[in-house]
C-alpha cells in the first residue's frame, strides 16, 4: 500500500465515524414516543426517563395554577388509567376540562413533566365537530 492510500483510507475512517457519531447523537436526542396515558402507566417503569409524546384527556377539576405563576398540576386520562402532569407557561386556549391533549417531556415517579416550551397541544372537540342537523 503506496503512502497516498494510507492517507486516504485514513481520512474515510475518520469522517466515517465523525458521521455515525453525529448520526447516533442526533437521533438518540431527538427520539420521543407518542403513546397514550393507558399504554404507559400499565407499563409505568418501562416508559420512566424517556422522552414522550403523551396523548389523553384532562380530568375534568384537576387543573391547579400556582397563584401569580404559570405553574400548572393537572391529571390526565385515558381509558381508567390516569397521570399527574405539571406543566410551567402559557398554556394554549383550548386547554381546559376534558379537552384532548397531546403532552411533550417525561414520566418521572411523581409524574409527567411537560416540556415548558410547546409541552401541551389542546384541541377542544366540539369546535372541530360538524353541526349536526335535527330535522
């Protein structure tokens, strides 16, 4: 092998790796599970510490805003199973009793720990439902 091959199998090891390096960092940062509330808490400690895209619905009387704050402690159900959330900022309108809600950050032992930028997506289903007719 000539000093030049050396050279150049040496430069293609390197950025082989630089790239599967970057490759496995990125994709092991941005992995989330989108999963609903029942999925999880029937397997609580498997899901604990991972990333995740919860689904469910807010238990109607479980919001509670910490007096002059954005900090919020709130259950989310589905299917029997329920979560206690927390949440800090402002949430979206629609977020409210019995609105569906998609929750973005981790489940911890004490609950699910919602992301404080863009952690909640609410949407309240009568808005989106056709007007139903009576005739």
């Amino acid at each position: 092998m000539t000093h030049r091959n050396i050279k150049i199998a040496a430069t293609v090891a390197v950025l082989v790796t630089a790239f599967v390096g970057l490759l496995y960092a990125t994709l092991r940062e941005g992995t989330e599970y989108y999963k609903h509330v029942d999925e999880v808490m029937t397997e609580r400690q498997q899901w604990e510490g991972k990333r995740l895209q919860l689904h469910g619905f807010v238990v109607p009387g479980s919001i509670f805003v910490k007096p002059s704050t954005l900090e919020y402690k709130f259950k989310v159900q589905n299917k029997g199973h329920v979560v206690d959330a927390s949440y800090k900022g402002v949430v979206p309108d629609t977020f409210k009793d019995d609105s569906e809600v998609v929750l973005k950050g981790q489940l911890t032992a004490d609950g699910f720990h919602t992301d404080s930028n863009n952690g909640i997506m609410a949407k309240c289903p009568s808005k989106y439902e056709a007007v139903k007719k009576v005739g």
